[in-house]
C-alpha cells in the first residue's frame, strides 16, 4: 500500500485505542486487512477472544463494508494471524507469536524505519511517590537498573488488573512507552517485561502433579467433556459468576454432540448466563446429521428456540433443521452456496 502522504511524521505505535485505530483508517492510512488486525488488537490482549455478536452491526459502527470485513478476516486467517471461532457469534482471537511485521496496513507504525529518540521521553521512578515526569534522560547508560519491587510493579498490559491493586494509569502508559520507544519491535507484545523471572507453565503443570492438585467433582465433569480447565479466559469467568458455573455445565453436557469447542461454549454460557433447554429433545439422527453437515463446512452451530430446533450456517443465517434434512446434501451445498452470493 502507497502511504496516503509521503511527507506525514511517521511515529512508533504505541499501543493504539481502538478509536485512534478508527480514525486513521478514516484518513486512509490502513489498509482493510491491517484496520481489522489492529482493532482487534485495540480491544484485546494476544490470546484474548473478541466476540462479535452481530457482524452487520460491527461493520456499521466502524464503517467498514460487510463484504470487506470478511475478506480482510479470510486473508489474517490464511496467514495465521487470527482464529475464529463461531458458536451463534464470530469471536476473533489473535493468536500468540504472531507477527504484524509483514502486515501491508499502515504508515503509523514503521517499526524500525526511523531511529527513536530518548532524550525526551520521560523516566517515572515507580520507588518513590513524587513522579519525575519534567526530567529527560539523555544518557541511558546512566540510568539505574530497576529493583525486582519497580519490575513487578505495573505491566500495563494485564487485562486482569483493574481486579487488583493497580498503579495509576498514567504510570502505566509511562512505563509502557518508554519500554517500546526502547525497541519497536516489542510493539503490541504480550510482555514488555521480558527481563523479569518467569515460571513456564510445564514448571507450573509438574509442580501441581506433585502437590496432587485437587480439581471439585463438577469441573471433573466439565474436563471429561473437553474443557480446557487452564484457560484464562474460562478461569476469569468462573471467578466472576462461580453460581453460573452448574447450569452452564449442564447446558455443555446437553449440547456436547454438536459442540466443537468446548471451553468456549462453557465459558460464554457462564458470561451469558445460558439455561439448559429442558423438555426439548433433538430429533432422531440429529447428531449424524450435524457431524456429517459440519464436516462438508456446512453448519456452525446449532440450538433450540421455542421449541424448534435450528442451524446456524457458516454464513451466520439460522434455518430450521426440518427445513434442512428434507435435501440431499449436494442441494444442501448448492442452496447455501446459493444464499452466500445473495447474502
């Protein structure tokens, strides 16, 4: 992509908002591919979900068509740069270890095409509750290292920390900025405190061997049906609404023939607060049906409203299962087809 203006001062992307990443792609600086892979990163951290509930809304409030938001999604998935998942809603996800460095999207992030200067970014002392934000540094070999207490102090990038006691955010961004002005190419990582100490989780796994970690017989239940019991995502949740945790367990155990990703399904039943559909049972050969439809990339998803039992195609529209068993697979494929082009 041209820049949309050759002589514009070209700065470091230092952790965009997702209204900043709006307006330069307002201004023509993105392309659609890097506009989407920016804004996701925007509203959440590498390895976080970010659901869409409704894609026509989505493209409307960030001024995007429908038909280039889906193109520029296929493409970050082609070069695995972004996960979807889709139970009812599209969730993206930006996966760990990728890289934006090859992305054709803006001019407001060069990483590595102009030299960054520190002379006048200013140097927070986190010891010491007098900020020194009017004072430069010029000398970076001057400065002394941080103390393990200053390290462990912010890491502004931690989703989970206005749950704690948390720095000033002012303190944050400092920090954060002056850690990527020290390196661009750490633009966007999970870390920046790469020099702390750290324990990977194959460290944490074996020492919870050990200590023969003890798992309550209702998350049993849910890891015997596939349920990843490590993922933040689902950790955080059930930490949120521990009383939810039963019900959504059982909506799980009730759809778990036609689930195909059963971590997220619990984790969005407890944000959703989802109720097993009692008294309504699928029809027989449903569950055949589903799988084989699933693995032609026909159907995503599948569940009960009032009492009638629906499909959710790979285009998001949802079709009553009676109206789809009663075609042949081929017709099925051409109809749906069919819809993608009107759709």
């Amino acid at each position: 992509m041209t820049h949309a203006s050759q002589d514009r001062v070209k700065e470091p992307h230092l952790r965009l908002t997702p209204l900043e990443v709006f307006e330069l792609w307002k201004q023509g600086d993105y392309t659609p591919k890097g506009y989407l892979y920016h804004l996701i990163l925007a509203q959440r951290r590498v390895g976080w979900w970010w659901r869409i509930d409704n894609v026509t809304e989505f493209c409307r409030q960030w001024e995007i068509p429908r038909s280039t938001f889906y193109r520029a999604k296929a493409a970050l998935i082609a070069e695995g740069k972004l996960q979807e998942n889709i139970i009812g809603a599209v969730e993206l996800c930006i996966p760990d270890g990728s890289s934006e460095a090859d992305l054709d999207s803006t001019n407001v992030c060069p990483a590595g095409e102009t030299g960054v200067s520190l002379a006048g970014i200013p140097v927070p002392n986190l010891g010491q509750g007098v900020s020194l934000a009017g004072q430069s540094v010029s000398d970076l070999g001057q400065v002394e290292p941080e103390t393990e207490a200053e390290q462990t102090f912010c890491d502004a990038t931690d989703l989970l920390q206005p749950f704690f006691n948390s720095p000033p955010q002012s303190v944050c961004k400092d920090v954060c900025s002056f850690k990527q002005a020290q390196d661009p190419e750490l633009l966007n990582s999970e870390d920046f405190s790469n020099d702390r100490p750290s324990v990977s989780n194959q460290s944490l796994e074996a020492q919870e061997n050990r200590e023969g970690k003890y798992t309550p017989p209702i998350l049993q239940r849910a890891e015997k049906i596939g349920v990843n019991l490590r993922d933040r995502n689902l950790q955080r949740v059930i930490a949120l609404w521990p009383e939810r945790l039963p019900t959504a367990i059982a909506c799980l155990e009730e759809k778990r023939a036609t689930v195909k990703h059963p971590t997220r399904f619990l984790q969005r039943a407890i944000e959703d607060s989802w109720q097993p559909e009692k008294g309504h049972t699928a029809p027989t050969g449903f569950g055949a049906w589903f799988n084989e439809a699933r693995r032609r990339s026909l159907v995503v998803a599948s569940e009960m409203r009032e009492g009638v039992l629906t499909v959710c195609l790979k285009n998001e529209r949802w079709i009553p299962f009676e109206q789809l068993r009663q075609r042949s697979w081929d017709e099925l494929s051409a109809w749906i087809g069919s819809l993608n082009h009107a759709f």
